[in-house]
C-alpha cells in the first residue's frame, strides 16, 4: 500500500485546496502538509507579485525559485513534476516513484498516472524538489 492510495478520487475544485476539493497545485499543498508536514504557498489567485514570481520559477523550470530545487537523475517519492498543457507548463503532479505520479486528471479526480509514456511523457518539462525535503536517492531507496 503506497502513501498515494488515501489521495486517488479527492475531486477536483478550481483553486481547491482541501480534501473536499482540489486542482492541480490543490492537490500538491495538500499532499505536502498531510504527508510530509510542509505548507506551501497556496497561491489563491496569484495575487502577488511575488507569487506570481514562484509559480513562473517552478512551473517554467527557472532556478530562481526559493522553495524547488530541479532534480537531475530520477525523480523520488514527493517530487513535483512540471508539464506542458498547451503552450504553457501550467500542469503539476506529485511523484509517488520515478515515472508515476499522482494528479488532478483535468476537472475528474486525483489519478495516478504513468508520465515516462503515453499523453505526458512529451509535455515534460522537469522534476522539482523542494528545499526543506534535499534527500538523496540513495537514502529514499532503502525506505
């Protein structure tokens, strides 16, 4: 039984951020303080500029964020993974292992997906981890 099975079906809600309702950075926020104890920004309308400023760091790959570090080599449990929908890298999943993650599957419910095929393996634009959770691949794998 993985961490991610108490989050498949949590529903969709747009800029949700609860078990009640969730999109896609939702589901993210969520997963981070119930699993790991980490409260992210939410990010409620991007009023800021300096949100604004965050989300552009993760989602478009910047180095400039604070909080996310990109990930060389595969991606570990709580990874967050960035793709393209469109033009735009405006998607985010959680990694549950290298190449399955769980996300918001459009307005449906938390899914887990395969993103090393299929519809997300060409939108993929990295893997982000955040500053507070640096471990290295070695340790994750004796888990």
């Amino acid at each position: 039984m993985s961490w991610s099975n108490g989050y498949i079906g949590l529903p969709w809600g747009e800029f949700g951020r609860s078990r009640s309702g969730a999109d896609c950075w939702g589901l993210a926020c969520i997963i981070y303080q119930e699993e790991l104890g980490i409260r992210l920004p939410e990010y409620l309308g991007y009023s800021s500029a300096e949100e604004r400023g965050e989300i552009a760091a993760l989602v478009s790959g910047a180095t400039s964020s604070p909080l996310w570090l990109p990930v060389e080599g595969p991606a570990i449990a709580f990874d967050i993974v960035v793709f393209r929908r469109g033009r735009l890298a405006s998607h985010v999943g959680i990694v549950v292992r290298h190449g399955l993650m769980i996300h918001m599957d459009g307005e449906d419910c938390a899914k887990l997906a395969d993103y090393t095929g299929g519809a997300w393996k060409h939108r993929l634009t990295g893997h982000y981890r955040h500053v507070e959770r640096p471990v290295t691949i070695l340790s994750e794998a004796r888990r």
